[in-house]
C-alpha cells in the first residue's frame, strides 16, 4: 500500500500570509473624516435610547387605557427600553471610573 502525496500547493503556503494583491489598502485620510466622531455615536445612543423609553411608555398607557395592544409587545418594549437605559447607566459609570483614576495618577 503506497500513500501519495497531495498534488497542488504546499501546506506551508496556507501558512503564508495573504499576497500583496489581496491585502486590504490602509484607511486614508479622507476616509477617516467621513466617520461619525464618538460624540456624534453618543448622542445618537442617546436619542436611540429616549426615543424607546418614550415608545415603551405610550405603549404602556395605551395598554392601560385599553385602546389595544398585546401585553407581550408591552412587556418587550419594556424590557428594551430597561436594558438600554442599564447599557447607558454602565457606560458611564465606566467612564466616569477611568475618569477618576486619571485625575488620581501622580504626575
């Protein structure tokens, strides 16, 4: 019983990294400006947030006052609307905490 071997490219050539062809081109200038400065992602965050608070409470009223609804869609929108809020509340404490310990590093 013989074994032969495997016709084609070497193992090692895997191994290899991509080839100059298939390398992606690094982020230019001009790219970088068309970003959304973290600001920007912050306040929209934010907005996001308010708006399914907002959307949680009319659809709550709206179940209370009978005018339709399902209560599984109340209790959803509910829960979204506490997790984003405990996501926010998080986040700043977080930053809040890095904030504090570069104000305590000796200089």
């Amino acid at each position: 019983m013989s074994i032969n071997g495997i016709s084609g490219a070497s193992p090692l050539v895997a191994l290899q990294g991509p080839s100059a062809s298939q390398r992606p081109e690094p982020v230019s200038s001009t790219d970088r400006a068309q970003a959304p400065a973290f600001s920007e992602r912050l306040g929209s965050a934010l907005e996001g947030l308010a708006k399914s608070q907002t959307e949680a409470a009319e659809k709550a009223s709206a179940f209370e006052r009978g005018e339709g609804g399902n209560l599984a869609e109340v209790m959803v929108s509910q829960q979204v609307s506490s997790l984003g809020f405990q996501l926010a509340l998080n986040v700043r404490n977080k930053a809040l905490g890095a904030y504090r310990d570069i104000m305590n590093m000796p200089v």
